[in-house]
C-alpha cells in the first residue's frame, strides 16, 4: 500500500490568494528598467542595433579614432560648453571648489568626452 502523497497537488492552490498577493506585491524596479530599455532598443535602426550588439560583444567599438586634433576640438567644445551652463550648474562649482585643478585638468574633462564618444 503507497502512502498518502505528501506535496499539495494543483486543486490545492488557493489561486484568489495568489493573485491578491501578486496585486499587493511591490513592483520590481529593474521590470521597469527593463521595459524602459526594451523600448528604446526597438525604436533602433536595424545598423543601430547591430553596431551596439557587436560593440556589447567586443566585436568592435563606436569610439572615434582619437588623436590630438580630435582632444584639442572636443576640448574646446566642452568648455565653451561649460562657460554657458556655469550659471545654471552648481554641482559644477561646487567640484571646482573642491578641486579646480583637477576638474579643469584634460584628463579629467578627457574621461567625460570618451564616455559621450566625443
């Protein structure tokens, strides 16, 4: 003689308590995170999308050929950039307070221009 089973067949799920719980359960951010970036990766061109899946992938990069005309150019774009936004940017000078040298150094500004691909 088998015994009893022991596991709770599929009868026995109390569905309308599943669902109330699902419906009081917090949203998960990263769902919303998710769908944000499923969205725009559909908006992409077809190239779009294949040259950032390859760049991903470590097929190739987006980056520009960088070369000292290209630092010198993007360089001066961003400061004259930064000239007229200074009034309306305050983390911007309260960085400069802390550390003028460093934040006007090219590397620095450099970093910010690779990771905009300049």
């Amino acid at each position: 003689k088998k015994p009893p089973s022991v596991e709770p067949s599929f009868h026995d799920v109390n569905t309308e308590k599943i669902a109330a719980a699902m419906l009081t359960a917090e949203p998960d951010p990263s769902d919303a995170v998710d769908a944000i970036l499923s969205r725009e990766l559909e908006q992409l061109s077809f190239q779009d999308f294949q040259a950032i899946h390859e760049e991903v992938h470590g097929v190739r990069t987006l980056a520009p050929e960088e070369n000292s005309a290209l630092w010198r150019a993007s360089l001066e774009c961003l400061a004259t950039e930064l000239a007229i936004l200074r009034p309306r940017h305050t983390v911007y000078d309260q960085a400069c307070r802390i550390s003028n040298s460093y934040v006007n150094e090219s590397g620095f500004r450099l970093r910010f221009l690779r990771a905009e691909s300049f």
